[in-house]
C-alpha cells in the first residue's frame, strides 16, 4: 500500500491521471493549464504525504532538505508548523 487508508482519500478524488496527462499534452491552452494545475496539486499533496512519513520516521530537516533538493530552511518553513519541528 502506498499510502495510509486515511490519506489515500485526498489521492483518489483527483481526476484520473490519464485525463491529466491527456490534458497536459492538449494543444488547448485551457486544458493545458488546467492539467498543469491538477499536477502541481497532485505533487502538493504528495510532497505533504512524504514529508509526514519521513519525520514519522525520524529522518531529519536536513535529511527530506536534500532529497527534495530545497534547503534545510526552506523545508521546514513550509512543514515546520504542518507536521512539526520534532
């Protein structure tokens, strides 16, 4: 299982990835930007997920800083509150 039963709620109400990716390849400007919008959600909501399970973890700022290619600040401004500084 990727995700907690509890989580994969907010994953399964986005519209199917083949429409996005359907849609992020449209010659339409509107269905582009549309699909452009529906991915950077979708990476939104991941990105919180695996923050979550990496500090549940134990893994440092630091350590989820590199992985995601930000600096230590920058990620934990963004989650420090969300998740907690632990």
């Amino acid at each position: 299982m990727l995700t907690n039963p509890d989580r994969q709620l907010m994953l399964t109400s986005m519209e199917p990835v083949l429409e996005i990716a359907q849609g992020a390849t449209s010659n339409d400007p509107d269905a582009g930007l549309r699909a452009v919008a529906a991915l950077r959600a979708l990476t939104e909501r991941l990105e919180v997920l695996q923050v979550q399970s990496a500090r549940d973890l134990g893994w440092s700022w630091q350590d989820i800083a590199e992985r995601l290619g930000v600096t230590k600040q920058t990620v934990h401004r963004k989650y420090g509150r969300r998740i907690g500084r632990r």
